[in-house]
C-alpha cells in the first residue's frame, strides 16, 4: 500500500476515508495505460499488501475493487470491532491512539474513533469476506492483538467457499521485529504460488 495522505511525511491530511481513497488511486495510477507500458506493470494481477490498519485498507480495497487480484494481509487490524472492544476492556486503549495520532497530520484520536463509530459496519473487515471469497488471500498473523479476528476472517473466508486462502502464523510481534526475512519469504513464495510464475 502507499504512504498514506497525513502520514510519513505525505502531504494532506490523515483519516481512515482517506486511506482507502488513497488505495483506490494507487491502483488507480496502476492501470493507466502509460504506467503499464513505463513500469511493465501487469494490470490483470495487481495484489495488495498491508500491514496492520494498511492490511484493513487492503481487505476493503480488494473487496470493493472487483479488478484486483489477491490481496497479502499482514497482522490486518478489524478497526470496527476492535475499537469498541478494547476501548471497553483495554486501559490502555486511549494511550495507544493518542500516541499514534500525534505522528498523523490533522487528525486526533477521538476524530479516528468518531470515524469509525460513525459507520462500524464499514470498518469491519469481516463484512468483506462476500466480496472476497473467490480470490488468493494470504492471512499472516503474529502475536498481538489482532491474531483472533485475523483467525477469524481466515476461516469466515473458507466458509464462504474460497479455496485460495492461504494462512500463516509466526511466533513474532506485531512488527514482526525478527521475523522480518521469514515474512517477506511468506510473502514472495505465496505470490509466486498464485501467479504460477515460472523461474
């Protein structure tokens, strides 16, 4: 995925509409004819990868792409339900988006959360699986807190028929800060399996 708007240094400013505004123009400038033919770009199998709330972007932007061929979910946070959920139980809930927001431009914790309280359905990845069940995903999962409903998207994918689902857990944190070569392998040998690209 890209560097989103109001993010590392990007321009503009941050908000979860944005980020998927800014996936679909990513893919976008994928397709144009004269990106294709520049940068040799086959257009009929653009995956996705994301990592954490970028991994929700990537479900939601595969989902709601028809076009898009697969999609990598990396440790994908379900930012609906997990908002509610840990700001109920979790003391800490407040101090981690507080901290994340503060390295985001124009926004605030509690314009994030109002975001996506505003429409919970929206941003819960799992109400994606009808509009992905026909299409290679890998789950990569770690350690945190995102591992049961990444689990659970794995399986609500194979219940709804789709046989390309590839899910893969590593004894690691939600960086993956020692396993960053055995995630990018992951990564590359599972590509190469769904494209069935020769060597």
């Amino acid at each position: 995925m890209p560097f989103f708007r109001g993010a590392w240094g990007s321009g503009g400013t941050f908000s979860f509409t944005h980020t998927l505004e800014d996936a679909q123009a990513s893919v976008d400038f994928l397709r144009q004819p004269e990106n294709v033919k520049k940068f040799r770009i086959d257009a009929d199998h653009i995956v996705l990868i994301g990592h954490s709330m970028g991994g929700f972007v990537a479900a939601y932007a595969t989902a709601h792409d028809p076009k898009v061929f697969g999609a990598a979910l990396i440790s994908a946070a379900n930012l609906g339900p997990a908002s509610a959920l840990q700001r109920a139980s979790d003391p800490e809930f407040w101090r981690r988006w507080n901290d994340n927001a503060s390295r985001l431009v124009g926004t605030t914790a509690q314009q994030l959360v109002g975001e996506v309280d505003s429409d919970r359905a929206k941003w819960n990845y799992m109400n994606c699986v009808p509009l992905l069940k026909a299409r290679p995903i890998l789950v990569l999962e770690a350690d945190d807190r995102n591992t049961s409903d990444n689990q659970a998207l794995a399986e609500a994918l194979r219940k709804a028929g789709n046989t390309k689902v590839t899910e893969q857990h590593m004894r690691t944190d939600h960086p993956f800060s020692d396993h960053r070569i055995a995630m990018q392998a992951a990564i590359v040998n599972w590509l190469d399996a769904i494209t069935k690209r020769q060597p």
